[in-house]
C-alpha cells in the first residue's frame, strides 16, 4: 500500500488524509502542536467545499450545523443595507447553503474520522526530500513517503524550501479581530440575529449566527502591521462601539481574553506551481488568500479531494501532481486575486470614495437579491 506523509491538522491537511485513505493511501498526520484543538473562531462552509466533504463522507454531517437563516446581506453603520438576500434563495441558487460553524468542530468531525493511529501531534517537520518523499523529524527519524502533502499554513516551511525565490506573503494592509459570543448573555438581541457584513470607512464588522447559540463576530481594520492594544475588546468597543445593533451588546458580552487579533497576509505572486517532485502543497501553504471571500479553508477541501483522485493508485504519481497542479492553480488564482480586490474596497477610508463605493452597491442591491447571488456563480458553482 502507498504510503503518504501529510504535513499539518488543520482543515486542509485532515480532509486530504481523509481523502487519501479512501483512495486506499496509508497515511500518517504529522502536526507540531501538542494538540489539534484549535483557537476559538468561526468558519464558513460554502456549497463548493459541502461538494468536497461529500466526497469524503461528511457533507451531511455539516450541513446540519447550518444555522443561518432569512436574510443576509451588507449593510452601513447606522443599519441599513447596502444589499441583501435570503439564506433560503442562497441555497436554492447553489443547492447548498452556507454553513457557518466554529472552526473546533469542523476539526472535530474531520479528526475524528481518521485512521487509528494515523495522526502524531508534536512531531514537527525538519526537512522533506522531494526527490525521495523522504520526511525528517526531530531525533533524526525518517519517515519513507511515496507522497507528501504540506499543508502546513500560511508561512509554510516546505513552500519556501520547494521554491526558495518566490516571493513570501505580504500584508494585506488590514489587522483583523475574531470572537465567538454566547447569543443568550446578549442584552437586547433576539435569538434571530441577521447574518450580516457592516462596511464602513475603512473598518468591517461580520455577525453570523452559529449552531448551538453563539454568535461568530470578525472585524478588519485598515492599521500598520503589528499593532496591538492592551485591551483588544476595548479596542474593538472604540471602533465599532456606536454601530448599529446588535454590534454594541455583541461586544459588550465578549469575553476580553477570547478576543483573537492577527494581522492579514496573502500571497500576492501565484506559485508556478502547487508541487515539486513527491510534494503537493496544499490550502494556505499553496495560495494564502484575504478572508474576503470566505474560500481559505473552502479551497484547501477542495484542494485535498482533487488531489487525492489525481494520484489514486493506478494513476501515476507525477502524472497525477501535474494535473493537480495545473487545474488548482487555475482555480484558486482567480479566487485569491478577486479576494484581495474586495479587501481593497473595505480599506478605502476616503468620504467620497466610500460614498462612491456604498452607492454602487445599493444601486446594484436594488436591481434584486439575484444581483448579488451571481457574484458566488463562479465560486460555489464547482463539483469535484
């Protein structure tokens, strides 16, 4: 039996190892972290990459946790839209809806489906081979691999040695918050709280209600790289503080020390590649991209079910990285440069531009919720 390595346990690297053991690849999971709980934080799963877990058995299983429901949309500061639809009209378009949950029980499900023993957690990666598929780990272990799979981040290790000149990721221009807030301690919101993306002059603020009673709160705001507050909810509370409901009592019920903050960073020159000889990079270590779209984690699913069917036994190997490479790369490039254009319109902080801005959307919501649905066409429209 084929032997695959696959570098990291987050989304991407699970459903590859998923992926790879129906296709009757033995695999081994090496993850660095002690353990694959993840930081608390919310994830949306688009019909594109529901198609992708139904390959490997789990579509369903998610689309349970699908919480969202009547409408949806962009709105201003003060609370009125910009442009909106429904849920129900999302899912009848794509046949899908989206499924916003929280990125630990997404882990959850994917882990726990994994072969017996397949995963070792604080086993970092020293150095791969790609000629070879030869892995090396801290005490000079090797692990022999017919295929390895690096799906080791956004500052992925195995990118930078497989194309050492290629230029790293950059900043995005933008900072970014992340909380999960108990719907029932919000004073004042309803148990229907409206999906929903608030732009305003340079700052955003998304509110998607989540399976369970929570409510999954990000923000963005355009600052130098590398600043941080001492209080971040406080920081959140004095940028966003006076938006409309149910922004203000959101924060007010988030738990200060829950509050995650990063900075955003993609990778603005496409790789000529997603492999090099045994390796196939994967999800952010292939085509890091701004969280505009909501298709980071989406493209890594897809990425493993692809993948997995190019190299299935019988197909040959180089063959089968080649055809990845190429269909991925023409998939996710367009993705990642749309992504990082629609970031761009959320940092403008200029009162004409953001009037200019604000009014082409309302002229184009008024034309009907099927204006903006076509703007998913090309994203969600995808099968496997």
């Amino acid at each position: 039996m084929a032997h695959a390595v696959v570098i990291g346990a987050g989304i991407g690297g699970l459903t590859a190892a998923l992926a790879l053991a129906r296709k009757d690849w033995s695999v081994t999971v090496l993850e660095k972290a002690a353990s694959i709980e993840p930081v608390g934080a919310g994830l949306a799963v688009a019909p594109n990459a529901l198609r992708a877990l139904d390959v490997i058995g789990l579509g369903d299983e998610v689309r349970k946790l699908s919480a969202i429901q009547g409408q949806s949309g962009i709105r201003v500061p003060d609370g009125r839209w910009l442009s909106r639809t429904t849920a129900e009209n999302a899912a009848a378009r794509y046949g899908d809806p989206i499924v916003l949950l929280t990125r630990s029980a997404l882990v959850g499900i994917l882990a726990g489906r994994l072969p017996q023993g397949a995963l070792r957690v604080n086993t970092r990666v020293a150095s791969v081979d790609p000629a070879t598929g030869r892995v090396t780990v801290p005490g000079a272990e090797t692990i022999e691999a017919d295929l390895v799979v690096a799906a080791d981040g956004i500052w992925s290790r195995t990118r930078s040695a497989l194309f050492p000149g290629h230029p790293a990721p950059v900043y995005a221009g933008v900072t970014s918050w992340r909380a999960i807030v108990p719907l029932p301690v919000v004073t004042g919101a309803s148990e229907t709280v409206l999906a929903s993306e608030t732009w305003g002059r340079g700052l955003i603020f998304g509110v998607m209600p989540l399976a369970g009673g929570q409510v999954y709160c990000y923000a963005t705001a355009k600052v130098s790289a590398g600043l941080r507050a001492a209080d971040e909810r406080d920081e959140l509370l004095r940028l966003f503080g006076r938006w409309h409901d149910p922004i203000p009592a959101l924060l007010d019920a988030a738990d200060p020390a829950a509050v995650l903050r990063h900075d955003i960073h993609c990778l603005d020159t496409p790789l000529p590649a997603f492999h090099a000889g045994r390796v196939a990079l994967l999800g952010d270590a292939a085509h890091p991209m701004t969280p505009n779209l909501g298709q980071g984690a989406c493209q890594a699913m897809e990425d493993a079910v692809v993948l997995a069917d190019r190299v299935s036994p019988g197909k040959g190997l180089s063959a089968g990285l080649a055809a990845y490479s190429r269909e991925r790369l023409a998939r996710t490039t367009p993705i990642v440069r749309r992504s990082r254009a629609i970031g761009r319109l959320t940092r403008w902080s200029n009162p004409p531009a953001v009037a200019l801005r604000d009014g082409a959307m309302r002229a184009a919501g008024r034309l009907g919720p099927g204006v903006a649905l076509r703007q998913g066409d090309k994203i969600f429209v995808w099968s496997p």
